[in-house]
C-alpha cells in the first residue's frame, strides 16, 4: 500500500534559506552572504547586543522567575512597552484605552495572529500587499483565510524609485474593506519610503475609500537609528483616528531572531470595541499554539522598562543602523570609482537593510555562479552582508556583472 502522503504535491523551497544553505556549502575563502536579513558586523558576525547579554544574566540569576506558562496574549508588561515604543507614550490611542497588545511569535506571528483575526473575526476577505513584497505576506495572509490577493505597484524599475502613482491608481481601485498591508518603514525588498507628504496622500486614500490599514513594523529603529522617526507613519494615522493593526518584531533592532519576540497592536476607536476583540484573539491563539514563549520578550521588557538600559540599547541601534548608512556610501563610492555603466544614487538613498540594487536575473546568476556572492533572484541585497573588508570585491564583482551583460535599463 502506498503511503497516505503520496498526494502531497511538490513545494517549492523558500528561496532566501536555499540560498543560505549554498552560501555555507561554499568552500570559496572570499565568498559573500548578500542574501539573509541578519545583521553582521564589520567582522562579517552575527552580532548579540551587549546589553541583550547584560539583561540575559540577570534574568539567569533572578531566582525570583520560573517557567511557567504564560497567558494566551502574553507577557503583559512586554506588550505594553511594545505598543508605547510604537505609539509613543503620549498618543492619544494608548491615553484613552483604546490598543490592544498581544504577545506574538515575532514579527511574522503578529502578522498571522492580525490576519487571522480580520479574517475569521471581522470578515475581511481582500488584502493587497506592495509589488514587490516580503514573499511571506502573501503566504501569511492566504493561509490565514483571505479570500483574495491583490497587489498595489510600489517600485519603479526605470527610477528604481517608489512608483507612487501607480500605487495610488491602485488603491483608488480596491474595494471597500480591503486590508492595505503597509510597511511602516524601510520597506523589505526594496529599502523605499514614501515620504510624510506622501503618506498624508496613502492616508487620505485610505480614509476616503474605506480602507483598512495593517502595518508591518519589522525595522523600527534599525532603519534611521530614530524610534519616532521610524515609526512616524503609523502613530500620523493614529493621530488621524485611524483603526488599525500593527505586526512589530524584535528580531533585527534586538537582535533577538530566533527568539521569536513580537507584538501586534491593534488601534480602536474605542475601548469596548476591544473587549470582544481581545476575547476572540485569546481563543484564536489558544487554538493554534496556546502561549508564546518568554525568554526573548522578558529581555525586551526588562530593556524597554529600564531607563539605562534604554539607553544603553538605543546606542545599539545607531551603531547598527550607522553601520549599514556607512556601507550604503562605500558600496557606491566604489561602483563610482570604477565608473560602473548606470546610476548608483538609489543605494543610498534608500534606507534599511536592505537595498533593491535593479541588477538582474542573469546579472545575478553570475555574481553567484562566477564571484561567490549570495543575493536573491530579485537583486535585493543585504547591505549588512557588506564590510570594509569586503565591498571593494563586491563593487567589482557588480561592475563586471554589469559590464559582461549590459541591462536595458
Ligand atoms: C517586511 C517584514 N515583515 C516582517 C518580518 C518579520 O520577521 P520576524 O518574523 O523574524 O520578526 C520581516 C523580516 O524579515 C520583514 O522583512
């Protein structure tokens, strides 16, 4: 009898993880890893913030804390802070009682968790999503129930900047009650912002057509160093009066990835509309994985509580986020210096960790296959896979990649 799994149909291997795995089969001793988004120092490490390893030996010495199962929502005085740093500790939502935070699986579970409320609880069935996008939001959503994926265009390949007015078209033409997936800032792949102007317009879009906002916060901090500054978008549609969703991670500005450390935050217009929200999303996650963990978001906590520790953290995010402004520069600097073919302005003009370089397809095959560096199909780079040490090579390898197969572009 053959096996009751030999229906199960082919999946394709997520590309990102795939192309790590090569990157570390690799034997070649200047090889590059452009592909993951994980912070490297300019020693090519991973790094754990010191005051991440400071707070994890308290917390290993604090006899006064256990295993215990958290609730369904969490470690409450986490998911406060969280929503504080987001909002800001004056904003109006979090002074009237009317957020709702709940302890999720990092960034990508406060994504799932808020779409698997809209979906079941609020009857949403539409969602659009950035072209391109952050490849899981289309899983994320689809799996949690939405009925139908559209996308909004969002980059301009000629520019190789935001494509606002399409974006606007677009949206101008969604339904009502669609759920509009926004990154609130540096956006993943292509390191593009709308401007405040900008997004006064995407507001006032969204307000006029009965739209629905869903924020995915997974850089705040990381991407300028400024925690207002990076989330200024969501707490301008806060201040509007907006109801809304936010999916926060911890995983880059802490450094925490694999703890799975995350928050969503859900903005009503008042508080007792929360009341069976809260109730409906405790069974949900009851339902799914029962309680999240607590080791990631007890180190968030402890940081966010402490004045000092603060502190000590925000000089952690700037260091970061200088880190990769700093090789932004170097790699075009470079790529200017050997008058490569074509205009390098937008990679530093974009922000983030991640820079959408319009190499292409064949372009990057070649850098992969001849020269070692690791980047996904798209062209979108890692600028934190960048170091002083190795983006002289880089720089090269683009410029004959550019030069051996010119680009229409
Ligand atoms: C746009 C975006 N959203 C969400 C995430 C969430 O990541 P995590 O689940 O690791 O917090 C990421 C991480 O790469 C991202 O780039």
């Amino acid at each position: 009898m053959s096996s009751r799994f030999s229906c199960v149909e082919a999946a394709p291997p997520v590309e990102i993880f795939a192309l790590n795995k090569a990157y570390k089969e690799d034997s070649f001793p200047d090889k590059v890893d452009l592909g993951i988004g994980a912070y490297r120092t300019d020693e090519g490490k991973p790094w754990v913030l010191p005051v991440v390893r400071k707070t994890e030996k308290a917390l290993s010495e604090d006899e006064t804390l256990n295993h215990e199962y958290l609730g369904q929502l969490g470690l409450d005085e986490f998911s406060k802070a969280a929503s504080r740093m987001l909002l800001g500790e004056d904003s109006p939502a979090i002074k009237e009682n009317r957020t709702l935070g709940v302890q999720t699986l990092s960034g990508t579970g406060a994504l799932r968790v808020g779409a698997d409320f809209l979906a079941r609880c609020a009857n949403f069935t539409d969602f659009y999503m950035s072209a391109p996008t952050w490849p899981n939001h289309r899983l994320v959503f689809m799996h949690a129930g939405f009925k139908n994926c559209h996308t909004y265009r969002y980059w301009n390949p000629t520019k190789r900047n935001l494509d606002f007015e399409g974006m606007l078209q677009d949206l101008e033409n969604a339904p009502e009650d669609s759920v509009i997936i926004l990154h609130a800032c540096a956006h993943n792949p292509t390191g593009v912002d709308a401007t405040q102007d900008q997004w006064k317009q995407i507001a006032d879009l969204i307000e006029r057509k009965k739209l629905f906002p869903f924020f995915d916060c997974a850089y705040q901090g990381f991407a300028s160093g400024d925690l207002i500054k990076d989330s200024w978008a969501v707490r301008y549609f806060v201040d509007r009066g907006f109801e809304l969703l936010c999916a926060q991670s911890f995983a880059k500005n802490f450094g925490l990835y694999n703890e799975r450390a995350g928050n969503l935050t859900i903005v009503a217009k008042d508080p007792e509309a929360l009341v069976n929200s809260r109730a409906q999303i405790t069974l949900l996650v009851r339902g799914n994985y029962s309680n999240p963990p607590c080791h990631g978001v007890r180190i968030v906590s402890r940081v966010l509580n402490d004045p000092t520790l603060f502190a000590e953290w925000q000089g952690h995010i700037s260091e970061m986020s200088g880190r990769i402004i700093k090789m932004r520069a170097a790699l075009k600097q470079k790529l200017e210096e050997l008058a490569t073919p074509g205009n390098w302005d937008h990679i530093t003009s974009q922000i983030g960790m991640f820079s959408y370089t319009g190499l292409n397809q064949q372009q990057v095959k070649y850098l992969v296959e001849e020269h070692h560096i690791y980047l996904p199909k798209d062209g979108r780079i890692s600028i934190c896979g960048l170091n002083t040490k190795n983006v002289g090579y880089v720089a090269k390898a683009f410029h004959a990649a550019v030069t051996k197969f010119p680009s229409s572009l």
